[in-house]
C-alpha cells in the first residue's frame, strides 16, 4: 500500500484519543529482550536508532531534503486496522510539518506515557514505520525535557536537593535497558548517595505518590509547598 493509498483509506471521524488504543500498553516485552543484549550491544542498539547518525536522525534529514517523496515515507505498516492508517498518518504530516514541509501539525504521540513512545521509538518487530518511530521519538524527547525543567525548577529559593536527586533517580529507573546504557557506569548508585546525603540533612522524603506523576499534575511550587506542609 502506498502513502497516498493509506491516506485516501483512512477514515477521518476517528477521535485523536482513541489512537492509543492500537499502541502497546508497556515495554517490558522488549525490556527483557534487551536485556539479553550486552552494553557494548545496546550502546551499538542505541546509537543505530537514536545517535546523530542512526536511522531517525537519517530519516529527518531526508524529510527534510525531499519532503513528501522521501522513499522512507513510502514505506508503511502492512495493517487494514483504520486506527493504524490514521497513526501512520498523522506521523507523516507531522514528520512533514517538523521540517518546514507543509503547515502545522499536532504530533500524534503527544502526551502518551513514556513506555508507550519507547515501545515505539525501539520497536525490533518492524510493526511501526519510521514516520511513527520518529514522531514518537519526539515526543519522548520533549517530554524528557518537561520533567526535567520541572524539576529543576523545584530548587528555586531553597538549597536542599532532595526532589532533584529523588527524580534523577526515578528517572533512569524509567529508561529501558538500551537508554541507561549510555549513562556512566554507576550513575544510579551516585544519586542515591547525593539523596541519603541530602536526607541526612533535611530529613527522609515522604511522598504519597512517585514524584514524576506529581510534577506531572502540579506546578514545581506546588510540589514543593506540599512536601514542606508533610515535614
């Protein structure tokens, strides 16, 4: 099937939220295959898809050069499902927009948990093309960028750096096999020591929820004023 076959396909009275429903749930199938791999494998893994030469950084420098008739936007996942055609989709012209190719368009990834773009972003069973891959790979640096503007936004007018070393912590634990593969060795163990150090100090954390999802649903003063309110 080709791009304009899939785009004259697809319905258009498909609401923008029940895309996630042909999206896969976790990552934790493809976790334990990386798992399998060594780190010299999943920095290779990684700099393949992901590193300012792999295959994404590749594919937006073709977009870019060719716009709608990049043979990568040809490419496209062998599914009748309508909900796939309308993602497939929705990657192309926001893979076309990021690049200065047509007008705006809303990434389709937008606001998905984090797992849900790495299954996509690392997918190995060819089930997403690249145009969905890339797209997803944006959001997941975007919203990467987000919590961790958040988070250094909750040492504004205060010295102590629990939340930041809690987060950091947080976050790698987030990061599938092949990301943390790139963090030096022992970067986890590092900011555990920073946070017992912190704690020390100004006393053990007691969050209700994990500190990801509470940046995510309030502001970083928030956040903060609720935590010294609890102390």
């Amino acid at each position: 099937m080709t791009t304009a076959d899939a785009i004259v396909q697809t319905p258009r009275r498909i609401k923008l939220g029940s895309l996630a429903e042909c999206l896969p749930t976790d990552c934790l199938t493809l976790a334990a295959r990386q798992f399998a791999l060594s780190k010299p494998q999943l920095q290779e893994l990684q700099s393949r898809i992901c590193g300012p030469s792999g295959l994404l950084a590749a594919f937006a420098t073709q977009v870019a050069e060719q716009g709608r008739q990049a043979p990568d936007l040809q490419v496209l996942p062998d599914s009748a499902d309508p909900l796939r055609r309308l993602l497939t989709e929705r990657s192309i012209r926001f893979a076309l927009a990021r690049h200065h190719r047509r007008a705006f368009a809303k990434n389709p990834f937008a606001g998905l948990p984090r797992r849900t773009l790495c299954a996509v972003v690392y997918d190995d069973t060819r089930t997403y093309n690249l145009a969905e891959r890339y797209a997803a790979l944006e959001e997941l640096r975007a919203s990467d960028s987000r919590f961790f503007v958040k988070l250094i936004a909750t040492t504004r007018e205060t010295v102590e750096r629990r939340l930041v070393f809690l987060g950091l912590i947080e976050h790698f634990d987030s990061l599938l096999p092949v990301e943390q593969s790139i963090y030096l060795f022992g970067y986890r163990e590092v900011q555990v020591e920073h946070l017992h150090r912190e704690e020390e100090l100004y006393g053990k954390l007691k969050l209700h929820e994990p500190l990801w999802r509470m940046l995510a649903e309030e502001s970083p003063q928030n956040v903060v004023a609720s935590l010294e309110a609890g102390e």
